[in-house]
C-alpha cells in the first residue's frame, strides 16, 4: 500500500489493483493509524472497490478499525451506475449519534452545590447495561411499529417533548422510507423493551459545562456561552438495530453472487442500492433510525425531569445527528448533481451555511456538528462549511486506540472512579469493567481530532465542552 502525504493533514493511499478510487484520510502523522496494529487503512483501500463508489473512500480524523468500513469511514455509491449498499458502511449500532442540551439559566457555578444530588437523580432515572429495558413500556408490536415509522415525532405527539425539539433533530427527528415489515420478528422483539435506555459500551449521558468559545457569534446563536451547562446524550438503535444489521448482512452475503459482485473481505456485503435487497434493508435501517432518534427522545425526558426538579432550570435542544447512517444524497460529483448513497459510519454530517436541509434559524451557521471526546477530556460543538470534500461529513468522535480488553487489562474501574471523581467528574457507571473498557487513554486526542477537522475544512470549531459528571452504559 502506497501512502502520499498531500497535506500536513490530509493522506492518499495510491489506488492500485481492484480499487476504483482512491483512499483519502484526513489525519496527521500522530493520528494515522499504525498499518501493523491496526488494519483501518487496508479497510479504507477495500471500501475503495465497492462498485459505484465515486471520488474517494474517506476516512475522518478519528478512524480505526471496525466491521468491513473503518470507524471513521465515507463512502458514496453513483445509484445510477450500479452503485451498492453496504450494512458495513453503517455499523451494527444504526443512528447510534449524539444530541445536545442546553440550559439557558444554569451556569456550572450555580450548578456546583447541587451537581451531587443531579448525578445521584440521572443514576436512578437513566436506564442502562446490556439487555437493559428502557424508560417507555411499549404495549405490544403495533405500539413499536409507530416507533420504526415516526421516530422522535412519534414520541413529542405521545407527549414526550415539544415541537422544537423535532426541528433541531436531524430530518425533523423522523427518516423517510421505514417499514417496519422489512425487520425481523427477532428485532422486533430485542427493540420492544429497549426503547429509552442507553445500552452499554461508549454510550452516555454527560453534563457538561462550556469551556471555551472559538466562534462567539455562532455560540451566542446556539445559546453557548463560557460556563453553560449542558447534557449531552450519546446512543443508538440497541439490540433492534444490531439484529438488522445481522440479518442483512447475511441476505446481502447470499445474494452478491446473483449481481456479480465480489469483495475482499466478506464483510463488505452488498447489493445494488436499487435491488430488492438493498431496497428491503433501507427500509430496515431507517426504522432502526427513528428507534434511535425515539430513543434519545425519551431520555431527553427523563433528563429534564431531573434538571427540572433538582435545580428548578429546563433543557433547550440544540441539536441531534447520527453518525451511523446511509442516506441518499444529491452531491456534485465531476461537475454534475448526482444522486448517491453516503455511508457514514462514526461520521457525523456537517452541513454548510444556506443548506436547504437546516431549519431557518440555522441556515447562517451551518449544521451543528456534536463531537464527544472521554468522561476525562473534552468533548466539541462544531460547525458545517462550505466545500467540504468528503460529501459534508467529518470526525464523530476521539476514535478509539485500545481495544477494550487492553483497555481493562491493568485498570481498576473503581481507582479509575477515584481519579475522575479527585478531579471534579462525578461518574456513575453501570460495572467497573465497563467504566475501565472506556478510560480516557483507550482513545485519542480528541483536541488534535479536532484541530484536523478543523484545518481540513471538514468543519469549523464553536465552542469545547469539559464533562462535570459522568453516568456510563
């Protein structure tokens, strides 16, 4: 594998052998993954070769390995020139993303004597764990379909939010084309008591407090000043969303043969973006990505309930995106519009000033791009910009460096409790091994993720975040 470094941010691996593009990644010499321990950038070459891919396969400052794609991993598919679909270039957490809330009262001084008393309320109030049933019972299948159908809509008509929280989320909080007869009766059944829960692993709620403004005008916009507190949310789809990825997978690996389609590596699985396959597992995901987006809703609830009971102070939406997603996109690409399917997985979408696609009181800004780092670093409020070359998307994350059993290996959860807590971070966790699988040296810099994003035009910084207390899946 050939790498030229175009840029003291930006990577081409060399398009060789069955490529059909070439491998762009947006990095420094720090960040790029080490080829010997960590096979991202064999990943980014062999998403190169997936039929229709156009421009390049991207990958964002935080990539890493993962299933097929890289975590961390963009790419788009020409749907009129046999492109494919691929449930590896979504990832088994589907609309696993991030949203933020804002208080427009609550500063972390005044939320300092009571900041105790809020963590001990989200302990009890956050559901969360493997398997793990959520804050909203449904009553029966019918009760889930609405769900797969209407997403966080569906939750704010049953009561459970306001109005503005759906033009702050992404697509109106509901993504078009779900059918819920595309999901298995065993997703369907992993999904009905889930929903309202944060799962396990990377997921969290985290209350924060803005640290610094890089962009005081934008800031002032989204309700961000020096001090503000804020919750952020990170989840997805839970079991309901890994089990359609599961199983269409497997359809998709069955039916490659029948479009002559051959991959390097069998988890690449995919089927022409137009085909009953492909069509059937659109369907599947966007229904597993209203769960996700219902899911992030109801624990918006909760949340508020306990800001709202515990310091008297309510929680404004500021924004909702996924970062495991496949959406059909209009994009120049070779002077001409085209239509195409972007793969974002550990992507989030950054949409420019003016886009057509943000609500009114956005349109001067840009997307809100929501980045979180680790419980003992920073996490990031960005900005979308004009010319973003990898099809408006950028980082989702710091990107992990350690897997999780070298990440426990040698660590105590409950001294790594005691270190974060010595340091102002309250932490309520789920299991101690769980807490040690995410300590905060198992991932990358998240400032210098940022700084790439930044420099690479991929989008631009409006404020850091630095966490306050910590409730880990």
């Amino acid at each position: 594998m050939k790498i030229v470094k175009e840029t003291p941010y930006r990577f081409r691996i060399e398009q060789e052998a069955a490529m059909r593009v070439p491998g762009i990644v947006f990095a420094s010499g720090s960040l790029l993954p080490d080829e010997h321990g960590d096979m991202a950038l064999v990943q980014v070459a062999n998403v190169a070769t997936l039929p229709g891919i156009v421009r390049a396969s991207y990958a964002m400052p935080d990539v890493h390995w993962g299933y097929g794609f890289p975590i961390g991993g963009v790419a788009a598919t020409e749907i009129d020139d046999g492109g494919v679909v691929s449930p590896g270039g979504v990832g088994f957490d589907i609309s696993c993303g991030v949203r933020l809330l804002v208080s427009g009262e609550l500063d972390r001084d005044r939320l300092r004597p009571r900041l105790r008393a809020v963590m001990d309320h989200l302990d009890a109030a956050i559901p969360r764990g493997v398997g793990t049933n959520g804050v909203w019972q449904l009553s029966d299948r019918a009760a889930l379909h609405d769900v797969l159908t209407g997403g966080a809509r569906f939750a704010v008509e049953r009561g459970h939010g306001t109005a503005r929280d759906l033009e702050r989320c992404e697509d109106g909080g509901v993504l078009a084309g779900a059918n819920a007869a595309d999901v298995s009766d065993r997703a369907l059944e992993r999904g009905l008591g889930q929903i309202g829960s944060l799962g396990s692993g990377n997921h969290f709620l985290e209350v924060q407090a803005v640290d610094t403004i890089y962009d005081a005008s934008a800031a002032a916009h989204l309700g961000l000043e020096e001090g503000t507190v804020c919750v952020m949310i990170h989840t997805g789809s839970r079991g309901l969303g890994h089990q359609i990825c599961t199983d269409h997978v497997r359809v998709m690996g069955n039916a490659m043969g029948r479009y002559g389609i051959h991959v390097p590596d069998r988890q690449l699985a995919c089927v022409p973006v137009r085909s009953p396959e492909g069509q059937a597992y659109l369907a599947a995901m966007a229904a597993a990505a209203n769960y996700g987006r219902a899911n992030r809703q109801l624990l918006t609830e909760a949340t508020r309930r306990v800001f709202e009971q515990h310091t008297a102070t309510s929680l404004d939406l500021l924004y909702d995106v996924s970062h495991n997603l496949a959406k059909i996109e209009v994009h120049d690409v070779d002077g001409r519009p085209r239509s195409v399917c972007v793969h974002r997985k550990g992507a989030t979408r950054s949409l420019p000033p003016g886009h057509p696609d943000l609500p009114a009181d956005l349109a001067a800004i840009g997307q809100p791009v929501l980045i979180p780092g680790t419980m003992g670093t920073a996490s990031y409020v960005l900005a979308g910009v004009p010319d973003n070359p990898a099809f408006f998307s950028t980082a989702h994350g710091a990107g992990r460096v350690q897997s999780r059993h070298q990440a426990a290996h040698r660590t105590s959860g409950d001294s790594l409790r005691r270190h974060l807590e010595a340091a102002g971070i309250l932490v309520r966790g789920s299991s101690p091994r769980g807490l040690a699988e995410e300590k905060p040296e198992a991932y990358k810099d998240i400032d210098a993720v940022i700084e790439i994003s930044h420099d690479a035009g991929l989008a631009r910084k409006i404020a850091r975040l630095v966490p306050l207390g910590v409730v880990k899946g």
